[in-house]
C-alpha cells in the first residue's frame, strides 16, 4: 500500500526534478501535466531509468521521439553524441535528483543505467503490478513534447511526507581544496 501523501510526495518530486534537470537553459519554460488513465503513449521509444531500495522498486520512463524539435533541444550542438545517448544523459540526471530526494526517507538506494525500449513495452506496466502508476505531458518552450510515467512498486506499506515549500539546492558544484 501506498499513502496518497505519498503519492503526492512523489509526483511533487518528479515535477521538481524535471524542471530542474530536463531544462537545459535557466530560462526555458517547462510545463509539467498529470494525466489521467492513458492508452499507449503516442513516441516510439522509452528511456527506462529505476530507483531501487528493499522497500520498493520505482520506474521512471520517458517517452521519445526523435524529431527535430526534440533532437535539437536535447543534443544542441554535439554532434558526437546520438539522440538517445545525450537523453539518457539528461534522463539520468533528472532520475539522479529524484533519487536524492528520496534518499532523506529511504536509506540504501541505488539507481540502474538508462535503457532504451520501443514504446510497445510500456503496454506492460500493469503486469509489474504497481501500486502507483502515474503519467505525464511535458512541454518545454511549447515546442519540445514528451510524456513521462512512474511506475512504483512497493514491497511494503509506503508513507512518508515531502515538505513541498523546499527550495532546490543547487547540486553539480566542485569544491576544491
């Protein structure tokens, strides 16, 4: 069982986490919807990334395409990189600070290596048998489009409180001595 507090919790979570980590300019405008039930997700590919503890296990799946819209947002000018490398990437960190925020209620976490999977797997969240399951449309500066879905399983009951007033703290910053 999952509390909806820590429902809530999660999805404020994630929403931070996205404005944070897949806007790659301070100022880019990023809209994050919750979404209602939905059928197949209109992107042809997924970047799974997941947060692992003994308690539960949480997916967090972004839903691509590779247009140019997104293409260019993403891998801006480094050509070295392919879309899906330069998203993982960005997917990664976004999942990165979602997990550092669950950090302060669960201890022993860990987090996979992003891997990408033609959408037709996300038809089979239900089977995992999530105790929340969770979608999202994500516009950044009304061009780039792209849908999000958590998946959580739980392994026990799940309740913690998120302060929703925190201020984001400013992460990445090499200190040298």
């Amino acid at each position: 069982m999952i509390s909806d507090q820590a429902r809530r919790g999660i999805d404020h979570i994630f929403i931070k986490a996205v404005k944070s980590r897949l806007v790659l300019e301070p100022g880019d405008f990023c809209h994050v919807e919750p979404l209602g039930t939905v059928g197949e997700m209109p992107e042809k590919s997924v970047v799974v990334l997941t947060i692992s503890s003994i308690l539960f296990r949480l997916l967090l799946i972004f839903h691509i395409d590779e247009n140019p819209a997104t293409r260019s947002y993403f891998v801006k000018d480094a050509s070295d990189k392919s879309f899906g490398e330069a998203f993982s990437e960005i997917g990664n960190l976004c999942c990165g600070a979602m997990n550092r925020e669950l950090l302060s209620h669960f201890p022993d976490m860990g987090m996979s290596t992003p891997y990408t999977l033609s959408s037709r797997c996300a038809s089979f969240l239900g089977e995992l048998k999530p105790g929340y399951l969770a979608h999202y449309a994500i516009t950044i500066n009304g061009t780039v489009k792209l849908h999000a879905s958590i998946c959580l399983c739980e392994y026990a009951p799940i309740d913690f409180l998120v302060d929703m007033r925190a201020v984001e703290e400013e992460t990445g910053v090499l200190e040298m001595f």
